[in-house]
C-alpha cells in the first residue's frame, strides 16, 4: 500500500510540472480566484473565446496572458511586448487578445420610440435621433464587449480602425445570455453624422446603413475593431421625418385653429337656424343683418354644412394627433395632443361661437364655402341620405306657452315694459279662455223688467247705474227678451210712463247669445265687426231634471271684459264702485279697491 501511494504521488506531480500539448496558456490569478480561458487567443482569429469578468465592481480585477513557447521549459516562457500605445498589435499569432471580439450572426430591434419597419431584405429601420434597444445574437459575447457603428459596407472580419464611427455602446448590464447580449443607444440624425468620403460603392440606398464593428482588446489594453460585415441581418437603417421642426410646429398651430374654427362653427352656425337668420334680417342691427345675409345661403344646407364641419373637424383633430405624437411619444403625446385639442380645439371656441357666433361665423364663411368644397364627394352625399331619412329642416318654432314663457325668462335682457308683456301674455291666452271664465252672473247684472213702465223713478235709477245698454227680461231673470240702449231715453217723458215693451216692440233689438265654452278670441272677432253689438249673453245647456234638455241663460260677456283679459289689467271709469276689499290683486296706491259690481260697455 506505501508503494502504491509513492508511485501514485509521484503521477500527479509529473502531470503538474509537464502538462499535456506542446502549447500551454499559464494563467496568474488575481486576488479573487478568477481567471481567463485557458485556450490561446490569437490576433487573428475571426471569432474568440472571452475573458469574463462577473463582478462589475472590483476594478483590481486584470486579465494578464502569457505567450507559451514551444520548449517544454517553463522557465523559458516570455510575456510578449506589444507595439506602443496608439497602433493596433501586429498581425502575427504570437500576440493573444484578453478580450476577443464578438462574432455577431444577426441582430433585432426589441425597443424603440417610433416602432420599427422593415424593408424587403428584411434589414429593421428606425427613425433617426430616437433610442432604440438592439439585441446581439451570436458567440463571444461579454459584458466588457464593446461595439460600433459605422456607415461603411466591408466583409466580415475586414479592419474597422480607420472608419469614423457614429455610435459606441457597451453590452447593457445583466443583459448577457448564452448567445446575445443587448445593447442601447441613440441612432444619429443625418445632421449628426460626420460627411465624409469614403463610402463603399454598394452604398446606393436613401436610407443610411449603420453596420457593426466588434471591438478586441490586447492584454495591454489596445484595442482592434472588426467588421462584422454587410449582410441584412447585421446592419441597421434609419430614416428622417419628412418635416422639420418648424414647419411641424407652424402645421400644428395652423391645424389648432382650424380645430378650434369647425369646434365653435359647429355650435355656433348650428345653433343659428334659419328662423333665427330671418328674424337678425328683418330686426337685426345693420351689422346683424349684413353677417345673417352672408351666413344664409351657406345654412340653408344644414345637413351639408354639418357633415362638412364634422368631417373637418375629425380630419384636423387627426392630423394634429399624428404630427403631435411625431415630435414625442407615450404618455406625452397622450396629455399634449388631449390637452390641446380640448382647450384650445373645443373649449375655447365653443365658449366664444356660443356667444359671438354670428359675427365669427360670416368672417370665416369663405373657410367654410372651401371646407364645404373639399369634402363634397363624401359630406354631400351623406347630407343626402340624412335629407331622406330625417325630412327637411325646420327652423325654431314656438306656439302660445313657450313663447310666453321666452318672454318671462328674458325679462332681464330685452327692453319691454311690464304692461306689453301683459298685452303680450293676455293675446297670447285668448284662445285658451271662455267666456264662461270672464261672465258676470245674472244675479250682478241691473236689469228691467218687461212689464215695467219707464216713470221719473225707473229713469233716474237707470241714469244712476251709468249703463249705456240695459238687458230687458220677462217675468223670470233668465228670460231675456231685449234691449234698451239708454239714448233712447232722450224721447221719452218720465211723466207719460211709458211701459217698456213699448219701445222694445217699436226698437226691436235682436239679442247675441253665445254659448258658455265659447273662447275670447272667437268672441272677441264678433264684437270687432259690430253686426251683433258689443254685448253678448251666455248660454249653457241645463239637463238636470226629467225633462228635455234646454239653453238657460247664465251671464254676460261685454266688449270692455274680453280687453280686460287682453291686457290683463282692470278698465276703471267714472261710474264704477269703489270699495274696501282684502284681495291684494285689486288694491290700489290709497288702500282702496275697485270691484266691478255691474256690467258696463
């Protein structure tokens, strides 16, 4: 057993002080026990493997490589010097790399501002002056790799130190994978790159190509680039906004007024509709009545004018969100392109055209005669169908209450005194009432009797009621059988008492009777043509009882009752009856109130 573990011994160390090939890599450790691939890493080898280093933070960390002799003699082995600092190390396989350049196979754009396209070699392009994430796939990768842009076409593995480069990235931390690595940077606008001559003839296309050069490093820290080459899957192409900055920002200001413009038209012309045009024609101010005649002719066509400043409005709004979302991006262009377009492309204008409509709208009619132009092959037809669907427009219209109302609730800015709007109101009612509402009852009315004589004492009460028409019953009130007009008096002696029938036999006057559900303004056309007179007695139809059904006289109705309902106020003459009274509607400046107690005409 001590034999066999001498001679066992004595193996391991022969293995330790000769090891196996001609060709051997010493490796001196740092203080961390880390060390580089034991394989040699010659200057001319197209792909490599890498030194790697996993902790960022220890800068004591150095990667030293010792050239191997063939002797077996370690004792003999050198470390080779390489040229001085500034030229790249010599072309010979005696020189190593401590970090070998990456053998890039493809490349794929995960992350960029303005999205990615691509053209029909399958080469990604991006939009200049914006960041974009590139993920390297391939072999060699480390996160002491390094790599450059240049828009130079050469083979793979050709010599990258004499090309300028417009871009120099390191492998972004904790990105490595087996095989690919990310890598982040700006792509440069043409205003960027640096002009210069020497570009390969392959170089024809209009948008530029950015290729890859991988970057090797000698132990001494001089560093060689490599190129990657020219296929598709290795290069890069940007390409330029197609407006520079100033005309985006004059186009954006331009497309927020014209926002702003179809925003306020579309409440303020809309809401103008053609009664309202006619109505500024014909009582309007002189400046009213110029801009309704400029804006007419244009809303008459009300489906047509509205499908135009709807489209517009649509075609500006998008326009706007396109060249704003191409100056930024994400949220910005989100806030930017919202705030803009409800402030200053709604709020504001419609807030100013829902008061000044009118005027902005025929200062900008000759916009909307142009807008109305360059959307007629789709606006108008849709006016059509909505002609067909919807009927032809009908201005603003208003019957008996809602005008009456308009005039209540814009007391406060129209010019109408309290008495017109009553006269207002009162016409407005007319047909809504009947006399059956404004009659006085049999039992208020002074009458005569047909059987009375017309002695000193009947005359002198007549003359005290101050009636110029006394309604002549027979035996019963309800019974009217004439009339007696108090200038017929004129001729008759109080002394001869002459009977009454007397003269309504010789006068004949034919009595009006109308019926109780008759309204005012019906009543109020017979009284104006004065064939009948200007007093009226209401019927109704009694059918309590057994027997038929018949007209029974319930009041009556004068010319001076219906014009009090007209102008909704009290006519007071010389020969009403004053009173003290406790309804408020009546009472008068002196505490007094005036209550009509007979009929008058």
């Amino acid at each position: 057993m001590d034999a066999a573990g001498t001679i066992l011994t004595v193996l391991l160390l022969l293995l330790l002080i000769f090891p196996l090939g001609t060709d051997s890599l010493a490796v001196t450790r740092n203080r961390s026990s880390r060390s580089v691939s034991s394989t040699p890493l010659l200057l001319d080898e197209p792909t490599h493997q890498v030194a790697t280093n996993n902790d960022d933070n220890d800068d004591s960390f150095v990667y030293k490589v010792v050239n191997s002799v063939t002797t077996t003699d370690a004792s003999e082995a050198t470390t080779q010097q390489l040229p001085l600092t500034g030229s790249r190390p010599p072309n010979n396989s005696n020189y190593y790399y401590s970090i070998r350049s990456a053998f890039i196979a493809g490349l794929r754009v995960e992350d960029v501002d303005k999205g990615v396209t691509y053209d029909a070699d399958g080469t990604p392009i991006v939009q200049a002056g914006k960041p974009v994430t590139v993920r390297l796939f391939g072999d060699d990768f480390s996160q002491d790799s390094q790599f450059r842009f240049v828009m130079t076409a050469r083979q793979r593995g050709d010599d990258c130190d004499d090309l300028p480069f417009f871009v120099a990235v390191n492998v972004t931390k904790n990105s490595l994978t087996s095989f690919s690595a990310l890598i982040a940077f700006r792509v440069p606008s043409l205003s960027d790159l640096v002009k210069y001559s020497s570009t390969s003839s392959n170089e024809t296309e209009e948008a530029p190509a950015f290729y890859v050069c991988s970057m090797a490093m000698a132990f001494d820290g001089r560093v060689h680039w490599i190129h990657q080459g020219e296929e598709p899957g290795v290069r890069l192409r940007t390409y330029e906004k197609l407006l520079p900055l100033w005309l985006q920002m004059v186009i954006i200001a331009i497309l927020l007024s014209l926002s702003g413009l179809f925003s306020g038209l579309n409440l303020g012309l809309m809401a103008l509709d053609r009664t309202d045009l006619k109505i500024y024609q014909n009582t309007g101010s002189d400046k009213e009545k110029r801009y309704a005649r400029a804006i007419t002719p244009v809303r008459n066509h009300g489906n047509y004018l509205l499908c135009t400043l709807l489209l517009g409005n649509v075609l500006v709004n998008s326009s706007l969100t396109i060249l704003l979302d191409d100056l930024t991006s994400g949220i910005i262009a989100i806030v930017g392109s919202t705030m803009g377009i409800v402030i200053f492309g709604e709020i504001v204008p419609q807030a100013i055209c829902s008061r000044h409509g009118l005027a902005v709208g025929a200062h900008t009619v000759w916009i909307t005669k142009f807008f109305m132009l360059l959307t007629f092959p789709l606006s108008y037809p849709i006016s059509l169908i909505l002609n067909l669907i919807l009927g032809e427009e009908i201005g603003a219209y208003y019957n008996r209450e809602r005008l009456k109302e308009l005039i209540k609730v814009t007391n406060e800015y129209h010019d109408l005194e309290k008495e017109e709007i009553n006269i207002i109101s009162g016409a407005l009612e007319l047909r809504k009432k009947t006399v059956g509402n404004i009659m006085t009852r049999l039992d208020d009315i002074f009458m005569l009797n047909y059987e009375s004589v017309l002695d000193f004492e009947t005359v002198s009460e007549i003359l005290k009621q101050g009636f110029s028409r006394v309604p002549i019953y027979d035996r019963v009130r309800n019974n009217i059988v004439g009339l007696l007009f108090i200038k017929e008096l004129a001729l008759v002696d109080p002394e001869d008492a002459v009977p009454v029938k007397t003269l309504c036999k010789f006068y004949q006057r034919e009595c009006n009777f109308v019926f109780d559900d008759t309204t005012l303004d019906v009543v109020f056309k017979d009284f104006k043509e004065g064939h009948k007179g200007h007093m009226a007695f209401v019927q109704r139809v009694n059918s309590s009882g057994d027997g038929d059904p018949f007209y029974e006289t319930v009041g009556l109705v004068t010319l001076e009752d219906v014009i009090e309902e007209l102008i909704q106020a009290e006519i007071v003459d010389e020969t009403d009856v004053w009173s003290k009274c406790h309804d408020a509607s009546y009472i008068t400046a002196n505490g007094f109130c005036y209550v009509a107690l007979n009929v008058r005409d």
